[in-house]
C-alpha cells in the first residue's frame, strides 16, 4: 500500500471526483471510441468489470384497449442491471520508483471509480413488434438515450397499435427489441507531476496527459415481452331477417340480433333509420338485457313508397343497438345493416282471382241472356230471359 502525503491526497481525491464524473458522462464523451483498439500501455488495465445493463418494460395504465381502434400504449424501460464483480488483472508493482508507484496506484483507483459505469445502456433504441394476426404496430424504432442503472426513462415511449374489430378479448404477447451499447473497460495513462517530499524524497504532485480508452459491447440486443390486453366487450351481428315488403303500408320485418361479444348488454333498445322509399312510425325495438351468445328479436312496421321504389332491388337499413355495459355506462353498437328486397307483387293474387271469377260470371251470364234472347225470338215466345226471376213474369 501506498502512503501518499496530504496535498497529494487532495490532488488525487480531486481528480478522482473529476474522472467519476467523466467516467458518467464516457458515452457522450468517448462514444466514438467504441470498439477501437486501445492506445496505451496494456499494462495498466488493473481490473476487469463483471455485469451489464438489463432493460426491463412496464405498460403505463391500465394495459387494456378496446378493439376495433388504434390503441396508444405506452411503455416505461426501466435499466435493472447490477454489478455482478470486478476481478484484479494486475497489481500495482512494488519495484521502480516511488513516484511511479504512486502515479499507478492513483490510476488504479480512477479504473475502480468506473465500476457502476459498465451498468449505462448507452444509445437505446426501441422496436415494438407482433407477431400476433391482426394486430399491426404503426410506430418505428424509437430512440431512447441512455439509461444508467437503476434509471427509468423520463418520459414513456409511445407506439401506436392497431387493433382489429374481430379480434376475440384476452391477453396478448408483443415482443420490444431493445438494442444499445454499455461500457466493458476504462484504461487510464498519464504522466506523473513530481515534488520534494519530506527528506527531500519525490513524491508525486499531480497528473499531466491523461489519456483514457473506452471499450464497450457493441449491438446489444434484449427481446422483451410486452403484455397487452384486449377488453371484453358486447359485440351485435344481425343473423336473420324475416318479412315481406310489398307497395303497401305497415309491412312488419322481424330481425334477430346475436351478442357474439363476451360482454352482456343491458336494456338494449334497436334503432332503425330509414330513408327513401321506406318509412315507419315506430322506429325503435327494445330487446331487454341480451347475455353473451344470445339472440334477441326486433320488430318494425315499416312502409314502402310506391312510386318511389324499385322492386327486387337489395336495399340496406341502417341500424344501432342502444345499451348498457357492466359498468353502468351507455355505449353504442357498430352500424348493423338490415338487408331488404320490395318484391314485385304477383298478378294472381285475391284481388286479381276475384276479378276474373266476377268477369266470367258475367261474360256467362251475358252469352246466356244473348243466346236465349234469340231462341224465343224464333220460337215466337213473348219474354225474356231470366223474366220472372226476380219478379212476377210478364203477360
């Protein structure tokens, strides 16, 4: 062990505090020093550092997002690295001067001062990925700066996520690729400032020329789970549609809604809207609580505008269910459309039959009435058909 003299002391104690916050602030300082070959004296690398930084991520909020949107979710990294050791790769050697002892104790005691060093993430950058069908993440890589141990990111980084309407509620696994580069070594050189000791023995005075080489672990790479979670929710589909519409008034369809969602939906309410050529009065069906996997029907009477229709065309009704969900709030379906046709009414029909009977009672009647007319005529009989049919006969 060294013994170094009181003013010695203080100039190393000083420079030791300069170098620390130098070490801090090595990623901005040296980066570019990466990963090249070191210009000094191999020699005096006195100690090799055991640990790396471990990036961990949290989802801010809740984590859940509804389907059908594209969700904003934002994630928190969080550097959880720790020194795992250091291990002695050469001693300070007792042999040659007592300067240049002191210059190499004093350089060893800067290394050890970059011990937490090795724990900075340095040059974050961030890829939120899925591998999930369906589920698209819009945002890039994203840049992160750097984290030293223990640090959270100040701020979330945030990635915009597309979410299809189909996809069924749960959990779902993405994955963040985090790639950066941390600190491995620091090598310091310096010159030594010498001065007279007691009995005129150097000593050393202070440091000149220092030099210091940085490694570091290139291209690190952390793939990270990101849990997300889709909520459950109510989800309405129109299964079947029952009724004719014919050019008249008050035509009656019954159309079946099935909650395929896994959310109920309490005092539910359909509402139709309509628009030319059809009409109605009565626009809204109440279907009470339909639970997940139920159906439920709707009633509408609704009216068809003749002149304005146009048979055996696919019409669509715009429709919405009204409803509760399990929390009490009021919440809105996706638009349902009701699919329709106006079919062109056929000409056999009761009023139609009924006309051609009456048409050929007469037609009937009217030949008979002809062909008896002129059998009496000939026959020189005085009357007429059907006289006395309805009266007394004529004389």
């Amino acid at each position: 062990m060294v013994i170094l003299s009181a003013n010695v002391k203080k100039y190393v104690s000083i420079t030791l505090s300069v170098m620390f916050a130098m070490s801090m602030a090595a990623p901005a300082a040296f980066g570019a020093a990466a990963n090249q070959t070191y210009y000094g004296d191999l020699g005096s690398n006195y100690y090799s550092f055991y640990g790396a930084p471990d990036i961990y991520v949290s989802v801010q909020g809740s984590g859940e997002y509804s389907r059908g949107q594209t969700a904003t979710v934002p994630l928190t990294l969080t550097n959880k690295g720790v020194v795992e050791g250091f291990k002695t790769e050469n001693e300070v050697k007792t042999s040659g001067s007592v300067v240049n002892q002191q210059l190499n104790s004093t350089l060893q005691q800067m290394e050890i001062q970059n011990i937490n060093s090795i724990l900075t993430a340095v040059g974050i950058v961030a890829t939120l990925e899925s591998d999930i069908p369906g589920i698209t993440v819009k945002t890039g890589p994203q840049e992160a700066g750097s984290l030293t141990g223990g640090a959270t990111t100040s701020s979330p980084l945030r990635y915009s996520v597309d979410i299809p309407k189909d996809l069924p509620a749960g959990e779902y696994e993405l994955t963040l690729v985090v790639t950066y580069k941390h600190l491995r070594n620091v090598i310091y050189s310096a010159d030594a400032i010498e001065s007279a000791g007691i009995g005129g023995q150097p000593m050393l005075a202070g440091i000149r020329n220092l030099n210091a080489s940085y490694w570091y672990n290139e291209n690190v790479t952390q793939r990270i789970p990101v849990t997300i979670k889709v909520k459950e929710a109510t989800k309405f589909e129109i299964v079947n549609v029952e009724g004719n519409l014919s050019a008249k008034k008050n035509n009656e369809i019954q159309v079946t809604y099935r909650n395929s969602g896994e959310e109920a939906a309490k005092m539910a309410t359909v509402r139709l809207s309509t628009a030319t050529p059809f009409s109605t009065t009565d626009d809204q069906s109440y279907l009470g609580t339909v639970a997940p996997g139920e159906e439920a029907v709707a009633y509408f009477k609704i009216s068809v505008d003749k002149d304005a229709v146009v048979y055996d065309k696919l019409y669509a009704l715009n429709s919405e269910i009204l409803y509760e969900d399990n929390y009490g709030h009021q919440q809105i379906s996706d638009v349902q459309k009701i699919e329709l046709k106006v079919e062109t009414e056929p000409f056999w029909n009761v009023t139609t039959i009924a006309a051609v009977i009456l048409l050929m009672i007469v037609i009937v009647i009217g030949g008979y009435y002809l062909v008896m007319s002129r059998q009496y005529k000939k026959k020189g009989i005085d009357k007429k058909p059907f006289d006395g049919l309805f009266g007394k006969q004529k004389k």
